[in-house]
C-alpha cells in the first residue's frame, strides 16, 4: 500500500460530523482529515470494504518536555508499533519523518473494516494512538533491546547482521558487540555483561567456535540472562553446553537451517517471551516485595 497513493485529496472535517457518513460509500478518492480537539490527528480514507486510517503523532522539538529525546522517542514509536502488528494489531506503512529538526512527525496506518460504527471507530482509534506511544515509552524505560552474539568475522558477522536485520523489522533494539564502542578499561567481558545486562533476551549463534565459548557460561549462568542458542542443523561449536539446555530453564537451543533461520528465531522470542513471563509470575506469587 503506498500512501502518497491513498491520501492524496483531502476533505477537512470534525469525527462528529465524520460519524455522520455511510462509511461504506465513502468517495474513494477523498480522504477525510479529522481536526477535532483531545482527539488523534488523521486522514481517513475506504478502500473497498476497509477503512485506512493514517496516524500522525507531531513532535514539536521546542515543547517536548519528555524524559527521552525527541528523535529517541519518535524511533521508538516506529519499533513500538512493529512489535504491536507482531501481535496482531492491524497497523502498517509505519513511517519517521526527521528531515527537520524542529519538526518530527510519526506516522502508520490502522485498517478498520468499513461497515464499523462510529463510536466504536473512534474508540479504536484513540485505543491505536494510546498504545504506540505507551508501548514505545514502555520499551525505553524496561529496556526492550536484544544482544546478539556469535562469531563476529567473515561469514559469521554477516549471519549475525541477517539476525539483526529481523530483529530489527520485529521492532527489536539490537547489539552486535562489536559494532559497540569500547570504554578505557572495560574488559570485554564487562562489555558483554553490561550490554547483556540492559537487554531483554540474548541472541547466541552457536553454530561455529569463536568468542561466544567464552562469553556463554557468563551470559547464561552468572548472569543468568534468558538466552537463544542458534545453531545449524547438525552443527555446533561444542558438546560442553549441551547439558546445560536440560539444567538451565533460562537457555534454550534451536535448529535451523539457511531456509527457517527467521521461522526459528521467532520461535525463540516466543519461548523467551514465555520464559520471562513465567518467571514474573513466579517472583509475584513467592516474593513477599512484588506485592507491596
């Protein structure tokens, strides 16, 4: 769907008098900008029998008062609703405008079937506004990112960069090591810690020996970070690890092959996704400070 296609005239009008119209015969051709105090900035245009709504969420740099900088926040936003449309929400064409830098603009679209109601419209789209931007201030303040780590040469950095390109299109923060600068005097096990600290789950290609032999006892059992083990179908750096996926509950391995690496990694998110909420219930039910 290209929007410069789909929103090109437009009609300026109030949703009240918006929720008036037969939204089934909606002109086609005319896409109605909704001006209406405490209510979302959008155009709203039919196509067939959907309705194409395109959010805007305008960020004045010179009034924007949030803990988080503007341009942090606004990409945050985009991320925010990949991972809302990962889990069903109907949103797509997620677009970041920051040419200027006074002026940064957020947009996406929410698809609604025609034939809705007008106050069940409205509620949806407030409900869409509402959760991109508590989403995206949720991910930056529980830190909502992901270390991947893994041979990092040759071949081996570019499947890494391959994993972090679909982490990155799921909406994902993501973290190569080596791509992170490095701090006088920090070791670079303290640098994998640090990153792995801040990071919701660990990604760790494990299909070739190289660094991660010595960072995986660290990440999975000092740390006790939730980790991802990749490896290739018949592959593997070391036998050493192996017990661990039966002692440890927060590692898990999973195989793939160049055909389902992408398939596997979201099979892995699942599992970590899973993992961290069951241990959070846990933690609720058996320690007495979660539930002052």
């Amino acid at each position: 769907m290209e929007n410069e296609d789909i929103f090109e005239d437009y009609e300026e009008i109030s949703f009240s008098e918006f929720c008036k119209l037969d939204f089934t015969t909606l002109d086609e051709n005319i896409s109605y900008s909704i001006f209406e105090d405490n209510f979302p900035q959008c155009s709203i245009t039919r196509l067939g029998d959907k309705l194409a709504i395109r959010l805007e969420e305008h960020i004045y740099t010179k009034y924007w008062f949030h803990k988080y900088h503007a341009s942090v926040f606004a990409e945050a936003m985009i991320k925010a609703i990949k991972r809302l449309r990962l889990e069903g929400v109907p949103f797509i064409d997620e677009e970041l405008d920051e040419d200027d830098e006074v002026h940064i603009f957020v947009r996406w679209t929410l698809t609604e079937p025609s034939n809705i109601a007008g106050n069940s419209l409205g509620e949806n789209i407030n409900i869409a506004f509402d959760s991109v931007f508590e989403r995206a201030n949720s991910m930056l303040e529980n830190s909502d990112s992901v270390l991947i780590l893994g041979k990092d040469t040759g071949e081996g950095l570019e499947l890494l960069k391959r994993i972090q390109t679909h982490l990155d299109s799921l909406g994902f923060y993501t973290y190569i090591i080596k791509e992170q600068p490095d701090i006088i005097g920090e070791s670079v096990m303290q640098k994998v810690l640090r990153f792995g600290l801040s990071s919701r789950f660990v990604i760790i290609e494990n299909s070739e020996p190289a660094g991660q032999l010595y960072e995986f006892p660290h990440i999975t059992k000092f740390a006790e970070l939730t980790s991802i083990v990749l490896q290739r179908q018949g592959e593997g750096s070391t036998w050493m690890f192996e017990d661990l996926y039966h002692k440890l509950q927060n590692i898990k391995k999973f195989e793939y092959t160049n055909d389902n690496l992408e398939d596997q990694i979201n099979v892995g998110i699942d599992w970590a996704k899973e993992y961290l909420k069951s241990f959070g219930n846990y933690q609720k039910l058996k320690l007495p400070w979660f539930n002052k």
